[in-house]
C-alpha cells in the first residue's frame, strides 16, 4: 500500500525536494560544463562573445531557478511572485539563444564528435529548448497554481541538462543519444518517484511534462531521419 504524505508534512518535503533538484540540476551543469567553460583550459580556443551568452544566459536561468525554489522554501512567495517577471523575460531570452546556438553548431557541422550526421544532431538541441519553451510557458499560464506550476519550471530546467549530462558522458567516454536521454530521464523518473511517494500519483502536470522531455525529445531524434528534417536542416545552413 503507497503511502501517502500528510498535507503539512508534505509541504515541507516539497520544499526539500524541488530546492534540491534545484541544487543537483545546478552541480550538473557546473561538472559537465567545468571542463570547456566555467575553468576552461587556456589550450582551447576561445569561446565567441555568442556562446559566452549563450553560457551566461543559461547558467543565469540555473542560478534564477535556485533562488526561487530558495525563496518558496523559505515562506517568501512575495519575492518569488515579483521576480517571476524577471523569470519570464530570461526564459524567452534562454529560448532564444537556445535556438540560435542550435543552428549554428548545425553550421558547424558539429555533434558527438562526428559521430552524428551534424543534421541528425539538431534535434537533439532543437528538442530541448522546444521543451523547455512549452513547459515554461505551461508553468507560467499555471503560475496560480503552485503544484503544477513548480513541477512544470522543475521538468523544464531538466530539459536543459541534456549538454551537461552529455558533456559529462564523454568525460567518460559514454556519450550517445540514447545515453543522452537515459541521463535526464533519471531526473525526470525522480520527480515521479517523488510524486507517487508523497501524493500516491503522478500530478499531471508531471505526466505531462514528463512526456515532453523523456518522449518528445527522442521523437523529434526519430523524425530527424527523415528526407524532408534532413531538408529542413540543410535549409537552415
């Protein structure tokens, strides 16, 4: 028989556990991107003023989203409400530049090393900030109510691992689609695990959300095989 968190207790336990995927969601980042970006190495080449705010922009959205788990989790919504505006305008600048670094590592014939046909590659950019785009958007529209709004920004930020999982497979020499989605789908199942343990269900907007980013994402890695995204693709070189 599941068992089922009080009302009061469960509050508390939701504001344990979304700081916390807040804080692990930011280690990701910091250990996967360390190596070619917060201490990169003086013998690579330099990054380009594009993807130094394409790393500020992102890192700003991590540090944002810990501060207002931070601040629920401390009795302060006021605050959170307030930079809620800041929030929006970031995520829309994160979708941006999201989409333009997308297209131009398709440029630069760039994905796993070569390993992927750099057209093929795209989606796996492209579906990740796609995701992020909808189900922030979701949590925004859901903004006055606070469970699916929070678990909708939380799968939202867990799209944006998949570079820094990735990044952090090939420093083991595991970097592949597959074990692309396998390590953000981790965080995703936790998030579900999270809700049966302390609701005895999966909130929608965690079955919803949950889709975007552990089924969306490799069928648009699918659909890139296709004649007419292979097309598309080269439309956009």
């Amino acid at each position: 028989m599941t068992l089922v968190i009080e009302q009061p207790v469960r509050r508390q336990t939701d504001r344990i556990f979304f700081t916390g995927m807040a804080v692990v969601s930011a280690a990701a980042v910091v250990l996967g991107f360390a190596p070619t970006y917060f201490v990169r190495s003086a013998t690579l080449p330099p990054l380009t003023l594009l993807y130094h705010l394409h790393g500020a922009l992102f890192t700003a959205w991590i540090a944002l989203f810990i501060v207002q788990t931070s601040l629920v989790a401390s009795g302060r919504p006021d605050i959170h409400r307030k930079l809620g505006i800041a929030g929006a305008l970031l995520a829309a600048a994160v979708f941006v530049m999201g989409v333009v670094v997308s297209i131009e590592t398709l440029r630069r014939n760039a994905g796993l090393g070569g390993a992927v046909d750099p057209r093929m590659f795209l989606a796996i950019p492209l579906g990740d900030v796609i995701a992020f785009g909808v189900l922030v958007t979701a949590a925004i529209v859901l903004r006055r109510r606070p469970e699916a709004h929070k678990r909708l920004m939380l799968l939202a930020t867990i799209s944006l691992l998949t570079a820094a999982v990735g990044r952090g497979l090939v420093q083991l020499h595991a970097a592949g689609p597959v074990t692309l989605f396998a390590g953000t789908d981790i965080f995703v199942a936790t998030v579900i695990l999270y809700d049966f343990a302390s609701r005895g269900r999966v909130h929608p907007a965690t079955l919803w959300g949950a889709g975007m980013v552990a089924l969306f994402k490799p069928a648009l890695l699918l659909l890139a095989a296709t004649p007419a995204w292979l097309a598309f693709a080269d439309a956009l070189r």
